[in-house]
C-alpha cells in the first residue's frame, strides 16, 4: 500500500478510535496541537537544562555534507553552549550551512529521570506492544536555529510519532506515491531542497505536491510510514519521536525487503516483527533492536 494524502489534518483532542480508524490506518498525517503542553518537559528542557543536568556527558552529533553524514562527539555543555550561540548570532537568514545537530539519541536510556518529565504520555497512540515502555523506543533531537534535516523518509517504512517539546519547526512532506518526483539517492535520502527546488535538474519535480506545516511546542505530529519528509528548525529546538510498526506496516516492511532496503534495516524490521506480529515480548527483542536507536542511516 502506498499512502496519499494532500494535506495535514489540525486537531486539539482526538480519541485514540478516530486516530487509529482516520489516520493510523488510513496513512493520513495528522498534528494534534498543544496535545503535550502540560508537561514537565515542555516548561524545563532548553540548553541551559540540559548543561546543568550532565555537562560532560559525551553525545554524538551529526553534520549533513554533501550527501553524507559525519558524526563527531561533544560534550552536553559544550554543545548547549554552542546552541546558545548560534541562537544569538543569527541573523534570520536560512542557509545550506552545515550545522552540527543531536540527532536520534536514545535519550531517555542515558538520562531516565527525563520520563518523569513526559507525563501523562499518551500511550493510546501507540501499538500495545510499545505501551508500557515506550521510552526505549524513542530517539531525541536537540538542535540549533536554522538546523535542517534533507528530505528522507525513515528507514524502516515505521510510523512516526513526533513530539515538540521546544521551539519550532517547519516540516515540508510529500506523500509515498511522490518519491519519483524528487531525485532520489540510495534508499532513503532525497537530493531535491523543497526550500530551493532546481528545475532545470529535477523537470520532473514540478509534479511533486509538498504540504508544509509549523509544529509549535507542545504538539504532537504524526507522519505515516513511507512519508518524505524536510524539517527545518525556525528555533533553538528540542524534540523527540517513537517510531513504531503495527502488524500491517511491519509486513510490509519485510516485502519492501527486495526494492533495495539496507540489510541493517532488513534486520531491524525482521526484530520488530517478530514482536508486534509474532508476540514476543519486548524483553527478549529489545537488546537486539537498541542499537537501531544510534543507527546512522
């Protein structure tokens, strides 16, 4: 199945049925706004909580160049020092400039006593198999002003349950049924820039429907498996996300195994459906998927 859809749906409270029959099922995105602004996290997290809770704690950082990713390791101080100022030296000006960006840790395993931040969690949104401990599953993001992600889709073909915690980002999604109209490289990465297109290499890109949508502290956004999707961070930002298979998508995870998905992501998708499919625990699965939550793809 390929996932269509011409436009984000905007709710304030939506019952976990009508996610699941309107959205989950029917491959719709949809922002559920101010769903997590209560929380704890939304009112503490910045850099300056961040270099107060660990300083020294070594985390990776990754930098997108010319189609490849460099990964180095900073400490949590020093990179909240970073952020704060490039946050005071910007000048508004949206750039192709490299920009080092903490990228998919698995943030609630090395600091626990943010999950105490993150409640209540709406778990209802979420496969059962995932409910009771969704934190391991979650991959976190703290970036600068101007921060970008190029277009890609998620390497598993997993639905994507996004949570802005801090500041503001710009998403810009295609739908699956687009990935022809967008010069793609390798599996899953994109070579078209929605913020700056170039026509004259990409013809075929005049076809393409993007649907761009500002995610504002507090809300939740959810991004159907196979989506292509750019974000740009218009803020200092700090956001998290869980992706996540059901039966359905898991199965056809595993037939998209032959158009030429990674043997690693091959191997992840087999874990976890081993898991949502065939019903083994999480507590015999998770010790050989952890290592997806660090996976540079």
């Amino acid at each position: 199945m390929t996932y269509k859809f011409d436009s984000v749906q905007r709710v304030t409270r939506i019952s976990e049925k009508e996610f699941s029959d309107k959205h989950l099922n029917a491959g719709k995105p949809v922002l559920i706004s101010g769903h997590c602004a209560e929380w704890e996290a939304c009112s503490r997290w910045s850099p300056d909580y961040f270099r107060a809770l660990s300083p020294a704690l070594r985390i990776p950082i990754k930098s997108y160049r010319g189609g490849s990713i460099d990964v180095s390791q900073w400490t949590l101080g020093d990179y909240a020092n970073f952020l704060v100022e490039t946050e005071q030296t910007y000048t508004g000006v949206t750039s192709t400039d490299v920009l080092p960006y903490c990228h998919d840790i698995p943030i609630f395993a090395i600091l626990e006593s943010l999950i105490k931040d993150c409640q209540p969690f709406p778990a209802q949104f979420l496969p059962v198999w995932y409910r009771k401990d969704w934190w391991k599953y979650a991959q976190f993001f703290l970036g600068p002003v101007n921060s970008l992600t190029p277009l890609h889709f998620d390497t598993l073909l997993t639905h994507n349950l996004f949570f802005q915690i801090k500041g503001r980002k710009r998403f810009t999604l295609y739908s699956a049924d687009q990935i022809a109209f967008c010069g793609r490289r390798g599996w899953r990465w994109f070579d078209i820039d929605p913020e700056k297109p170039d026509l004259n290499k990409f013809p075929e890109y005049k076809q393409a429907m993007p649907v761009e949508i500002i995610v504002e502290p507090g809300d939740i956004l959810y991004i159907p498996p196979g989506t292509l999707h750019h974000v740009r961070g218009l803020e200092t930002s700090v956001s998290f996300n869980i992706d996540f298979h059901t039966k359905s998508s898991a199965l056809r995870a595993l037939a998209a195994s032959v158009r030429g998905m990674p043997s690693k992501s091959i191997y992840y998708n087999f874990l976890t459906a081993l898991g949502v499919v065939c019903g083994v625990p999480d507590s015999i699965i998770f010790k050989y998927y952890r290592p997806y939550l660090s996976y540079v793809s």
